[in-house]
C-alpha cells in the first residue's frame, strides 16, 4: 500500500513544536529472537517478551500517537481495536486492518512499497545479501518473494516462523538513530556497530526512492567516510566516522546539537558540520561530548526537552562539579584523576566564525538556548533524573527517565516505572497520567488531546525499557509545528 505523500512536509525546526509527523517501528518477530549468547552483539541489554511488549506496552504507545496525529484513524474505534478476536490485526503493516497512516508511518510499510518495484527489489535484495552473506540461491528465493513478505524477511531475518537466515536488527525500533530530520533536510546517519549496518541500507532505499519523500530528494544528505578511510589502521571507535540519531536534536531553526558519546565519533560530527554548513541548512553547531560508558550511550539518555525553558537531565552529569567546601581534603585532588574521555566538554561552533564558543556545563547550555535561542521569558528550568536523590538518578536515568518524546511543547511521554522523576515533575508543577486512562477519556470526549498542558503521559515499560531506549529513541519526527 502505496501511503499518500500529496501532503506530506518533512520539517522539523525544533524538539518541542507540535508533532505532525513522525516514523516508527513496531516490535517485530525478530525481537522474539534475540538469544542471550548474541544480545551484547545485536546491541539488545536483554531479552524481551514479545507478545507483552507489544500488546501491554508499545499498542498504547501507537494509539497515542494517532489520537494526537492522526485521530481519524482511531477515534470511535478503540473497542475493536482491542477486541481479542481481532488478534492485533490494526497494528500489523502486513495486515488489510493495518492503520496505515501518513503520519505515523510505520517503516516497515514504506519498505515494503519500494519493493514493488522490481528494480529496487533486485539491487536491495542483492545489497542485502552481500552484507548477510548469502549464497546465490537465497538471492534469487529472495528476489521471487512478494514485496510485503520480502519487508518482514529484511526486518525480523527470518523467512518463516522456524527458519532464520541471518541475524534480526531488533535495534530498528528505535527509529531517531537512522536519520534526523534538520529543517527540510534528511541527515542520513552513520552507526556505529556492525549490527546496524542493514538499518542503515534499508533507511537510504526507502527515503531516497519511496514517494513520499519524492520532493526532498535532493534534501538528502549522507556523511561521508574521511579521506582514504580505508588505510585507518585498528577498529577503534574514535577513529571511526560515525554518527547516530541520538546524539543529534534540532534546537530551532539555526541551531543543532550533536552528541559525541560511545556510538557518536569526533569524526562523525566533523565530518556533519561540515556538510550541514555546506547545504546551509543550520548557522550553529553544538557539539556536547559526554563520556563514552554504555549507561550514557547517546546524549538523549542524559538530557530531553519538555517545554522552551525547562528540561529533563541527569543532574550528575549536567553540571560541573567542584569540590564542597566541607570535603574532605581528596576531594579537591578529584578533578586530576579525571581521564579526558570522562570530561563533558561543550564547544558551539558558527558557520563563518573562527573561534568556537565553550560552556561550562550542560545546563549552562541548555539555559542558554531556553533564554537567547528560545527567548524564553520565564527562568530555565531543569527536572532531574530521580529527583536528584541517589541511587534513584543513576537508576532511573538507565530505565530512561531522561529519553522523553514530545509530542507537544510540555506534553511529554516518559516511561511508567521512574518513580522519583514523575514526582519531580510533580514538584514543578506537572501533572502525570496513565496511558490507559488518558485513552478511555480520549474515546469517550471526556478530554481532548489538544487541549492537554504541562502533562507527563506515563507509559507501560516491563519490557521496553529493557531494550535501553526511551520514546525520544524510538520515533524520528518528520514534521513539527514551528514553535513562536
């Protein structure tokens, strides 16, 4: 199903401006695959319950995002949507009864339109044999497969429900790490690890030859490897050029902030304000590096908008930290032992400008944007990972209390079991609903979506918060509202 572009706009000038659009994925059957011995290398934390992540968690997470984006599509019908006798079929993008929407677009679906067409079919099926390895058989077996089939085959691995044929990429759900909307452009990114590597081909495809982004084609852009990067000597990270979709956020119009973190080189980010500046598409670049620990691994798990001038963050990291003048004497030796790839280091670099800016601290950053890129005319203000109160910051920033999506300036979905976020979020004056209840009261016009203010949606999370990402990670916004 061929889904309707003639009034699709791809811009996105902020992290906060009421979402139009977006792109999703939902769990798929090579999520129910994942083995212990191979989740550290398909870069999964743990192994999931399918069925329960996706009927108890991330269904309410997709009928949310249609009650705000797209409210003809479900409005009046929640009842049989979640009769059991239908057996989930609204949620399937292989399904007749699939939801279909333009505006929460479900990847999967796209894939499966490209490949209809039968030249796109062949040289994606050889692409992706070459990098799985196949033999020429399974080439042609693949190629001769009807396109929706062929679109779950390239997700979940598997060409039925017995036979794997090479390894899932259970990582796609998190759909910001592929590609960034900047403006009216498309970032296409680069990963990091070799797991990702059949997201990333999939991704270049669909938007360089699906027709709902006929009209930005030439909009896309790619980072390039450096110079003869194939003399590189060693596989270290930092030498690498990479770059993913959870270390970068459109701020506004003419500024972008670019995470440098475990899956994010200096390189990568070089080589994107490099080519951001080039195409004009932003005037200033922000690059934050944070330290390269797998409990930080973008900067979207360390720091979220909510509205122009408050933010989510984990205080511990935000902040430069100096020495209590009640210490005891090690601690005014403690900043020494601090290796450089410990640091947070803040450099803003302006296209035609020489010198770079630096800030001191993250939240002198953030405050900054709220009050001069924002002009905001209330105080910053910043709501902390577990209320600031150990060991909850450390804990709930790992079940991605700082990973928030919003859909709205000051509505925001977070997960349910971050006890001590929600009440600071409490303390500065928001209020926390249940998914489940906001949906009844949806449905039965007791409240409108549009009219909700200053609100953390509490979403299910048993199983979603064990794949480590949050609903900023999983959804790559395509058209926001501009934000005045």
């Amino acid at each position: 199903m061929i889904l309707p572009g003639k009034d699709f706009k791809l811009d996105v000038s902020s992290e906060i401006g009421d979402l139009r659009a977006l792109l999703i994925h939902s769990p798929d059957s090579g999520l129910g695959r994942v083995v212990p011995s191979k989740a550290q290398d398909w870069l999964f934390e743990d192994i999931v319950h399918l069925d329960s992540m996706r009927k108890n968690e991330y269904d309410y997470y997709v009928k949310l995002l249609l009650y705000f984006l797209d409210p003809a599509k479900i409005k009046g019908k929640l009842k049989d949507i979640d009769a059991r006798e239908n057996d989930r079929n609204f949620f399937k993008p292989d399904h007749q009864e699939f939801y279909a929407s333009d505006k929460v677009i479900e990847i999967q679906s796209l894939l499966a339109d490209i490949l209809e067409d039968e030249d796109i079919r062949n040289k994606l099926t050889a692409s992706v044999c070459a990098i799985e390895s196949c033999n020429y058989r399974l080439q042609q077996t693949l190629t001769d497969t009807a396109p929706i089939e062929l679109a779950k085959i390239f997700i979940s691995g598997s060409l039925d429900s017995n036979e794997m044929i090479f390894a899932p990429i259970p990582n796609l759900i998190f759909s910001r790490d592929i590609g960034i909307a900047i403006n009216n452009y498309m970032l296409l990114n680069k990963p990091a690890k070799k797991a990702r590597s059949r997201e990333t081909l999939l991704a270049r495809y669909i938007f360089f030859n699906h027709p709902l982004f006929a009209g930005y084609r030439h909009n896309i852009l790619e980072i390039p490897e450096t110079v003869q990067h194939f003399l590189r000597p060693g596989e270290d990270q930092d030498e690498k050029t990479t770059l993913e979709g959870g270390d970068v956020m459109m701020i506004s119009a003419d500024h972008l902030i670019i995470g440098c973190s475990e899956r994010t080189s200096v390189s990568g980010a070089n080589e994107a304000i490099k080519l951001l500046f080039a195409n004009d598409v932003v005037k200033k670049i922000t690059i934050v590096k944070i330290p390269h620990r797998r409990d930080y691994m973008h900067i979207d798990t360390v720091f979220t908008q909510v509205k122009r001038n408050v933010w989510v963050l984990l205080h511990s990291l935000a902040t430069t930290q100096t020495p209590a003048e009640d210490s005891e004497p090690i601690a005014w030796f403690a900043d020494k032992k601090v290796k450089e790839k410990d640091r947070t280091d803040i450099i803003q670099f302006e296209k035609g400008k020489k010198k770079p800016h630096t800030f001191n601290s993250i939240e002198d950053l953030l405050n900054d944007i709220s009050q001069n890129d924002l002009k905001s005319q209330e105080p910053t203000k910043f709501i902390y990972s577990g209320n600031d109160t150990f060991p909850y910051d450390a804990r709930e920033q790992w079940t991605d209390s700082c990973n928030l999506l919003a859909i709205k300036e000051g509505v925001v979905l977070g997960y349910d079991r971050n006890d001590k976020t929600v009440e600071a979020f409490k303390k500065n004056g928001f209020h926390a609903a249940k998914v489940k209840d906001l949906l009844k009261k949806f449905e039965n016009d007791e409240v409108d979506p549009q009219s909700l203010q200053n609100t953390l949606i509490l979403m299910p999370s048993a199983e979603l918060s064990r794949a480590r990402g949050g609903f900023h990670c999983m959804s790559m916004p395509l058209q926001r509202d501009t934000i005045v």
